[in-house]
C-alpha cells in the first residue's frame, strides 16, 4: 500500500515509530494542563507522576530493546489512549467553566427544525432500542478487532500503521472535547423527550455498563464513535473485501444509534465524519514525515 515505509524493522531498533511521537507529544501538552491548572485538578500530583511515568517507560522501551519491546511497543497505544479518555474527563471541568451543549442543540434545531433525538422517537421500538445499542457497545471491539485481524495475520507494517492512525484519530478528538466541551442530548434534552428508551433484555445493562466505564465525560463533539468507526472501515480494507463490506454495514448503523441513543446531536457526527475524512487523507503523509529514517516492520 502507499503508506508502507522501507525496510524491515532492523534488530535493536532505538528510533522513535511516528506513533511514539504523538503520544509523548500528548503528554507534554497534559504535562502543561496540570502545571496550569494545578489547583484546580483532583490529586494533580498524581497526574503528573502518571503521566512522567508512562512517558518514560516509552522512552525506556524504545531506548533499551529488550524481550518485552516488540510487543509493548505495537500495543501500549491501546492502554494509554484509554487512561487519557479517562485524564481529559478530569481536565475539561477545571479547564472549561462552561460547555457547549445548548450552542449544539440550537445548531441541530436549525438544520432540521426540530430536535433530532424527539423526532425520532416516532420510529421508537423496543427491538430497535436493544439491537441499536448493543451495535453502540460494540464500538471499541470493533475498532480493535482490525488491529487483531492484522496482527494475527503478520501484517506488522499495516498494523503500525493502523495503530498510528487509530491513535491519532482518539487523540484529536480529545482536544475536541477540551475546545467544545458537551455531554449529549440524553442530559440537555431530557425534560424535552415524551416517553424513555426501553429495549428487550440488556439494554440497560449495556447502557450502566459503558456510563461506568466512560465516567461523566464531556465526550459529544467530534463524535468519536463515528469518527473511529469510519477509521475503522477504511483499515479494514487491509484485512480483507469481505471485512469492509462488513464494517460498511455496520458504520452507518452505529451513526444513527448515536443520535436515535440519545448519545449525540447530529452537529457531532458531522464533525466527527469530516475529522475522520480529514485523518484519512492527512496521515499517510504525516507518518512518512514523522517515520523518515525508521524502517517499520519486523525484527
């Protein structure tokens, strides 16, 4: 593919991959978010111990190759996005005093003369409830499982690249959330909405089940889950036709769960379909720059 740099990976390698430099790159500007807002941070010296560390163990991996290198170095993307989803639904509170949601709905009010989550109570089912979100929960296996599918088929140079672009894409939608900080329609609109989603068996479950895990966040705008999900299809070419036109079935579905979940304003997957549509024709320059003189691949 057009992407595919060089080389095999050369034993020892001690150079930085492209998606070792975005990341440390974010931790140095979380590094200046606590230092800036320290007094208005939970436990900020937690924070920053947190994230000194994990950016030393890059370093140190990168730096000292040992037997743990080549597998921490292609996976820890994974851990480390995660705990910093987690990191910003700490800093947007002491950073932003106010959010964006009502400037959101009014937006969606204007582009369709109603609010998009009311509307679609019409076409509202119990079946429809359960299948839309379990399609909304499965939204990270989905994003993981073509870094699987290509690692499991020794794909090392598209899998780096995948990682990188994955990275990239929950990253920058992160600063997102920083710049226009809002928590979705299912809260702003509530008193709006004429009757509650109910599905069949484990919608409920599904539904406590990801807000534990996501925390109260202000995670609308891009919206990440489309965004990703549309990174997600475009990989998935890599892997094989059969498997992209499984995730060109599955992207469209998981973009109307968004909204009709009550989750997103359609303002949200617009901007997050227009980041994802940027990363794609962005990246593969970006990573040849920031990869020039690293081989990708192998030992």
């Amino acid at each position: 593919m057009a992407f595919v740099l060089g080389p095999a990976r050369q034993p020892r390698d001690t150079r930085f991959w492209a998606v070792d430099k975005v990341i440390l790159g974010y931790f140095a500007f979380a590094v200046l978010v606590i230092l800036g807002w320290w007094s208005k941070l939970p436990d900020a010296r937690a924070l920053l111990g947190a994230n000194l560390i994990a950016g030393a163990l890059i370093v140190f991996e990168v730096k000292r190759p040992n037997p743990t290198s080549w597998v921490f170095r292609n996976w820890y993307p994974l851990p480390y996005v995660a705990s910093c989803y987690k990191e910003m639904a700490l800093f947007i509170p002491a950073v932003r005093k106010t959010d964006a949601d009502r400037w959101l709905a009014d937006l969606d009010y204007r582009i369709w003369g109603a609010n998009p989550t009311v509307w679609l109570e019409r076409v509202h089912t119990p079946a429809l409830t359960e299948f839309l979100q379990a399609v909304y929960t499965l939204f990270v296996p989905a994003v993981l499982l073509v870094a699987w599918l290509l690692w499991k088929k020794a794909l090392y140079r598209e899998f780096q690249f995948y990682a990188f672009l994955i990275a990239l894409g929950f990253l920058t939608s992160y600063i997102g959330y920083m710049f226009v900080p809002a928590r979705g329609p299912r809260f702003l609109l509530t008193s709006l909405q004429h009757i509650p989603l109910q599905g069949l068996w484990l919608f409920h479950w599904m539904q406590n089940t990801l807000d534990t895990l996501e925390s109260a966040h202000y995670d609308c705008f891009p919206s990440g889950h489309t965004e990703l999900t549309v990174l997600a299809c475009w990989g998935s070419r890599m892997v094989s036709k059969r498997l992209f036109r499984t995730y060109l079935a599955y992207t469209p579905c998981i973009i109307f769960a968004t909204v009709y979940l009550r989750y997103h304003y359609t303002v949200d997957l617009m901007a997050g379909a227009l980041l994802a549509g940027a990363l794609i024709l962005a990246t593969p320059v970006f990573y040849r720059k920031l990869s020039q003189g690293v081989g990708i691949g192998r030992d």
